[in-house]
C-alpha cells in the first residue's frame, strides 16, 4: 500500500503508506490510477481510494463492502465530477460476472450482462465507459445515463488485454502479448470501435499506452507514436473530390504561381468560401507538418480577401499562436509533442508549469511574457531548482540572494518566503533571513521565520525566533500573535513544557517592542489559573505592580477563605514596596487590598457565628455581605459592618432600603422609613413598596416626594387618578409664585 509519487524529473516528490490495514489484509492485489488519486483493492476484496497522490490521512477513504468471494478481475475509477471534489466511485468487474459500481456508502450491480468483464476504460471526457469481457463482447456504456449500453460488438479477442485505453471519444486501442509457436513475445495493438473495423499493429518490443483527449501515445523503446481519427477538416483537404476546402487550397497554389484557373476556382466555391475559409484555419490547428501549417494559414488568408463580410480574426489569432507554441515546443532540446487541442485543454498556464518542471525556465517565461500570462510561478520555480543546483558548492549566500533578486524584481508577487523555505532545506540559513526579509507579505514572513526556527540549530533558532517576534509585534495580527507565542514557548504556553525563560529573555532584549507578547502571554496564563507562572514572568520583567495584581488574581480564585486572606496580604505588601509605593494608583490599589482584607476577615467572622447558613459570608463583596446580614435579620451586625467599612449613609440606606424589600421586610422597612429621617429621599422607599405591590405602604410615603410630577406618577400608578390631579394641580400652582417673585 506504498505509493510513491514522481517528477517528470524522476524527482521523488512524496511516499506514503495508504492505509495501514492493506497490510494486515495481505497487501494490495489490484490497482486504478486516475489523476486525483489511487484506488486500491486488497487480497482480502477490501476497496481503499486515495484521494490525492501527495498524502493519505483525510484523503484515503474505505469503501463499502464489496461482497465477493472470488478476487476480482479489474478495476476502474470514474473520477469525480470537480477535482476537489472526494465522490469518487470505482467500477469492479469480478470474476462472478456482475460488474458492481462502488462508493463509500455502498455498492450496487449496475446490470451488465455477458460478463465477467476483465478491462474497463473511461473516455477522457469522462461521459462514456468501454468494457471488454472475457467472452470478447465489447460495450460502450454511457456513465451520465445510468450505464445505458450505447454500442456493442463483438471481437476474436478471448484474452485478457494488457492495456485498453481510448483514443479520444472515437475509438479504442487494445494492447495484447501473445506468445508465438516459437515461444518469442508478440506485442499487437488493435485500434478501432463498435462501427469500425479493428486495425492491428505489430511491434516488436513491449509498448505503453498514454491516453490523450485526441488520441493516444504508443510509448515504444526505441520511439514515440501518436494515434489519433483523422479530423474532417483534414479529410476534407485530402479527399478526393472537389470539396470547397480543397479548391480553396488548390486556387492559392494557382494564385501563387500566378494561373488564372485561381478565379475560375474562387467563383466555382463563392457560396461556400466562409466555410473553406474556417476549414482551412481548423485543419492547420492539426497538422505536425510547419510547411503544411503555413499552407493552410497562406490559403485561408487568401480567401478572406473576397469574402463580402470578413469573419472575426479572433480565431485565427489563436489558431497562429497556438500553433507557433506547438511548433516550438516540438523542437530540439524540449521535445514535447504537444498538438493545439491537447495545449487548448491545458491552458497557457499550465504548458508554463510543465515546461518549468522540465527545468525549460527560459522557454516558459517567454512564453508567459509574449502571453501575457503570469510568471513568478516559474521564477519561483527556477530560484528552487537553482538553490538545489548550487548545493555544495562554493557559491556565497550573497551571490545567490544577488542573483534571485535580479531575476526576481520586475515581478512583483512572487513569494520569497516559500524560497527561503529552500534555501532552509540546503542548509543555508543565512540565505534564508536575507531573502526572508523580501518578502512583502507578514503573514507569510512570520511563518517562514517560525519554520525556521523550528528546523534550525540552537543560534539560528534564537536568532529566526527573535525576527518573528519583533515582526508579530508589529503587525498586531491575532492568530500571528498567538501562533509566535506558542512557537516561541515551544507548546500550549499553559502547558508543563512551555519554556519560559528563553521567552523571558527575548522579551528583555526589547522590553517596549515586545510589550504585547508580553501582555498575551501574562493574560494567557491568567486565563489559564496559571498565577506562579505569570507572577514568575512579571517579577523577571521587574513590574512590581503587575506581580501584585497577579497576587490580587490569584487571591480570588482561592476558594479557601484563609488562602484568600493570604494572598490579599501577600498583594497588599507588594503594593507598598519598590517603585509601586511612589505611585498614587499603587496607592490605592493598596488601600484597596488592605480593605478586602478586612472585609474578609470580617466574613471568616460571620461564618464562625452562623455556620449553619444555607450560604457562607466569604467571598462575597460588601454589597451583597450587607444584603445577606438584612435578609437573615441582623441588622445590628449589618449597622456595624457599615460603620467599620466607613460607608455613607445614602449609600448604605439604598442597599437596606433594596435588601428589606427583597427579602419581604416591609414592616422593618415601615417602621425605619416612619421613625428616621431618610437621607436619599422617599422616592426609593415608594418605589421599592410598589415593585412588592404594597401599596398600603407606599401610599403614606407619596406626599413626603417633593417632585409633584412623581407624586403624581406614583399616585396613577396605584390607580389614584385623583391625588394625582392634586398633585399636578399643587405644582400649577407652585410654578406660579415662582413667576410672580421672578416679575
């Protein structure tokens, strides 16, 4: 279950174990390639699929069950309809007979008679799938409409084909090796389909067939042939016959050697000189032939002079660049023979991506710059290759960084980072920062230097680690932020193996630029109840105040009411000492603590006393202390605590005023509010008797509110619609002495 993946180079570019159960189900005894990805099928009939060719993990997926009980005879992957798209399915011909179509969620018959079927093939349009039996029954199905037979026939073949792949959409090639009387190896290709008649071919040594979306490549050991249906438009020049095409041709020879049979045959074809004309232009698009090319292209330029309404040139403008690429590409040193409907379906793009991983850098990005397509892929590629070619070399970090920056600055976005990557990988760190410092986007920058970091010795780590972290801190980036810090700590920064001390460090270094790793990491561990070490971090970086406030922190996370007492003491001490006591914030911040320690241990107190509360006392602020000691009927305790906590009166009646009426003192609150003078008002009373619905109470209270427009409020909220008539009448009749006195 081992696959290894290749360059054109035979550059080993990954290798990878599938899955680790084809080895415990006896290995793989059949497998499909298609180009996303490999299936594989197991001597124990268990189907894995791969999706990718690079790595296994989330790509590789089990099949369901397949059922059989005899090892089946082939396999054939219908690549999915997207290419990153996973939905693939595979077609098992077993040796029963049934042809089964598989996924991950199940696998059904798909109803094909006549088996069993020993070669599947899919078109490389992906619409039509060829299947060959072993009885020589040949079908083509259509994969769109449920596997419906399109065409069949019959063949003399009764063996098993070596390969079978299809030219084109047309028709099929089939490779077989027989065996002669004399006991030597017979290589034969047959090539045909259902309405055509079957072609052999024999060779003389073994062959491989490469299926292309025109024809097909017969890869032979001492040469490389290309197959492929005549196209019509060719037919159409080389028929025999007086077809428009052909005397189009025929009239631009006349014209050239200047016979004046060219008009006789120009006027014999002017209703259909349009279409000689676009015959002409497709058939050049299929010739190999660069005298033939420029035959055809010189003919339908000569007929476009006597159309009435010259055609777009739009496809003749392509047509002559792809077949200037096509013809240049043929030519020694590249030796690609590539024709236009195979450099049409890759794109100018991706014929530049194949040419750079031919190592043909120069060809490529000339080609991208007469296109206009971009190039910093190939340059990229090159400055790759480049620092691999060099490796051992005496060439110095500063030659090369020279030499890729010129190559590199008429280009703008090319990633300098994924070079520094390979320059890492040779062994040259060095090389590495100089082009790392090129590179325009941080998030990239960032990473690389982290990778480095990682991957280098002990002084490249600090020194790649140091570069992160005074970049991280100037982008204020979130997730650069977090993953820096992690890095650098080398783990979770909660976690036991963080180490701290190379952190601190580097923060001492630059205490200013460095201040918000600091202050993530401080909030990190706080976040994290991690009080020793963020208190350990502030104490090395000489912040007093900070260690106190962790101190502070540390005390109310402290369930203990002893513990927390502790601490409070421990902070309040801190506060007071070093260049914190000269700050009036520590100031307070002291008195604070000393406050709270009081307080609590004023609530150890009152745990003491009642500990038999449904609720202990410590831990809770003063408000709610106060609250609690009205709500269980100590007043007088509540009374001391106040006068001890030196808190005002109408700060402390707001709270008993709430706390009597929530806890359903309301007679307490009567008889405070009748008896004593009220220090905020009677409107709190009022309202905290209506909240409750005690309107018997509230209503005595009403008249002591000065505002007359809360008097009346109140009143029509206890339906007393005419008090508050009164009421407004009352602040009528202020509002005009106030007017009298002011005339």
């Amino acid at each position: 279950g081992v696959v290894r993946t290749f360059s054109v180079m035979c550059q080993q570019l990954s290798a990878f174990t599938v899955d680790d159960r084809i080895a415990s189900e006896n290995g793989a005894a059949l497998a499909a390639l298609w180009p996303g990805g490999v299936a594989l099928l197991t001597r124990k009939h268990s189907l894995f699929v791969n999706a990718s060719v690079m790595k296994s993990g989330e790509a590789c997926q089990r099949f369901a069950d397949l059922r059989v009980t005899k090892p089946p005879l082939c396999l054939c992957v219908l690549p999915p309809p997207r290419e990153d798209s996973r939905q693939v399915q595979v077609i098992v011909g077993t040796a029963e007979g049934p042809v089964l179509l598989a996924d991950r969620h199940g696998c059904r018959d798909i109803g094909l008679d006549e088996g069993p079927y020993v070669a599947f093939a899919v078109s490389p349009s992906g619409g039509l799938l060829a299947g060959l039996s072993e009885g020589g029954v040949f079908k083509v199905l259509s994969i769109e409409d449920d596997f419906n037979v399109v065409e069949v026939a019959s063949l003399e073949i009764r063996k098993r084909p070596k390969q079978m792949v299809w030219c084109g959409d047309d028709c099929i090639a089939l490779y077989l090796v027989k065996v002669t009387p004399s006991d030597s190896m017979q290589h034969v290709l047959f090539v045909g389909g259902p309405k055509n008649d079957w072609i052999p071919y024999e060779y003389t040594t073994p062959i491989h067939l490469v299926s292309e979306c025109d024809g097909f490549r017969i890869l032979g050991a001492n040469r490389v042939e290309f197959v492929q249906r005549v196209p019509e438009s060719i037919e159409a020049l080389d028929s025999i016959g007086c077809d428009p095409p052909a005397m189009l041709c025929y009239a631009h020879e006349c014209y050239e050697k200047g016979d004046f049979a060219a008009q006789e045959s120009l006027r014999y074809i002017k209703q259909h000189l349009a279409d000689a004309v676009a015959t002409c232009v497709d058939a050049a698009q299929h010739e190999f032939d660069p005298a033939k090319i420029k035959a055809r292209l010189e003919a339908a330029v000569f007929g476009r002079h006597f159309l009435r309404e010259p055609p777009d040139p739009a496809r003749f403008v392509e047509t002559c660049k792809n077949c200037r690429i096509c013809l240049q590409l043929r030519l020694p040193p590249y030796d690609i023979p590539m024709t236009v409907q195979q450099l049409e379906k890759l794109g100018i793009p991706g014929t530049i991506s194949r040419l750079a991983q031919r190592r043909h850098h120069l060809l490529a990005f000339r080609l991208g710059s007469w296109v206009g397509a971009p190039c910093d892929r190939v340059l990229f590629h090159w400055a790759c290759e480049r620092l691999r070619a060099v490796r051992g070399t005496a060439i110095t970090d500063q030659q090369l960084c020279t030499e890729i920056m010129d190559k590199f600055r008429d280009t703008p976005g090319v990633g300098f980072a994924e070079v520094a990557c390979v320059a890492a990988e040779m062994h040259r760190p060095h090389l590495a920062t100089m082009l790392v410092n090129h590179e325009p986007r941080t998030h990239a920058q960032i990473q690389v230097l982290l990778q480095l970091a990682r991957e280098g010795a002990d002084d490249s780590h600090l020194m790649m680690l140091r570069m992160a972290m005074e970049r991280t801190a100037q982008s204020w980036d979130p997730d650069l932020l977090n993953s820096t810090l992690t890095a650098a700590l080398g783990g979770d920064p909660c976690g036991r193996d963080a180490n701290l001390q190379s952190f601190v460090k580097l923060l001492q270094e630059k205490p200013q630029e460095l201040q918000v790793l600091d202050d993530l990491l401080a909030r990190t561990l706080t976040r994290g109840k991690q009080f020793d070490r963020c208190r350990t971090l502030h104490e090395q970086m000489g912040r007093n105040r900070l260690v106190a406030h962790t101190a502070v922190a540390q005390a109310l996370h402290k369930e203990e009411a002893d513990e927390r007492k502790r601490w409070l003491r421990v902070a309040r001490d801190m506060f007071k000492q070093g260049e914190a006591a000269m700050n009036l914030d520590a100031e307070f911040c002291s008195d604070a603590t000393a406050t709270e320690v009081d307080l609590l241990q004023v609530q150890i107190g009152l745990d003491e006393k009642w500990p038999n509360a449904t609720s202990r006392f410590a831990g809770r602020s003063l408000i709610n202390t106060l609250c609690r000691l009205i709500e269980i009927g100590e007043i007088v305790e509540a009374d001391n605590l106040r006068t001890k906590m030196k808190m005002s009166d109408r700060r402390y009646w707001r709270i008993k005023v709430r706390a009597l009426a929530d806890s359903g003192k309301f007679e307490d609150l009567n008889m405070m509010a009748t008896h004593r003078t009220s220090p905020i008002g009677y409107e709190p009373i009022v309202e905290a008797f209506l909240k409750h619905d005690r309107h018997d109470l509230a209503r005595p209270f009403v008249p002591r509110v000065r505002d007359p427009e809360q008097q009346a409020a109140f009143y029509t909220q206890m339906g007393m619609e005419e008090e508050a008539r009164v009421a407004l009448a009352q602040r009528s009749d202020r509002a005009g002495v106030v007017g009298v006195f002011q005339n």
